[in-house]
C-alpha cells in the first residue's frame, strides 16, 4: 500500500508544479505588461512636457511681439497727440493775425 500513497504523492506535486508554471507566467505577463505600460507613459510624458515648452517659448514670443507693437501704437499715438497739439497752436496764431474771434 505505500506505491499508492507515493503515486498520490506525486501526481499532487505535479498539479502544484502546473499550478506554479501557470500562475509564474501570469505573473511575467503581468509584469511586461505593466512594465509597456510605464514606459508608454514616460515617453508620453516626455513627449508632453516638450510640447509645453515650446508652448511657454512661443508664448513668451508672441507676448513680446504683442508688447513691441503695443509700444510702438502708443508711440504713434503719442506722436499724433503732439502733433494735434502743434496743428491747434498754428490754428490760433492764425486766428490771432486775421483777428478771428474762437467761437
């Protein structure tokens, strides 16, 4: 009777073998798959912060144009402002040598 319990014995240590082989490898797919995942996501990381970058580089560019010609209208109209001012002073030198009144 100690054949069946030795038969027994290894046919349980087969199962636990199987059993083994099978959760091992849903292990290691487990772990390449998780191990894809993290680098997908490091390098969509990678490739968003790039993206943000040249995003802030070309922001800082377009504020920089936009605050050259903010400064070059208020020159223009700063411009426009004192010549307005010397056209009313010619205007009343005028006005003074003719002898018009200003209504």
């Amino acid at each position: 009777m100690a054949a069946p319990n030795n038969v027994v014995s290894s046919e349980w240590a087969k199962w636990v073998a199987g059993l083994l082989l099978g959760v091992n490898s849903l292990c290691v797919g487990y772990v390449i798959r998780m191990e894809t995942r993290v680098a997908t996501l490091e390098t969509s990381f990678t490739d968003q912060q790039r993206v943000s970058i040249q995003q802030q580089a070309d922001a800082k560019e377009i504020r920089a144009d936009l605050y050259s010609r903010l400064s070059a209208t208020d020159r223009t109209q700063l411009e426009i402002l004192q010549a307005i001012g010397l056209v009313r002073e010619d205007v009343a030198a005028i006005r003074g040598a003719v002898g018009a009144s200003r209504h």
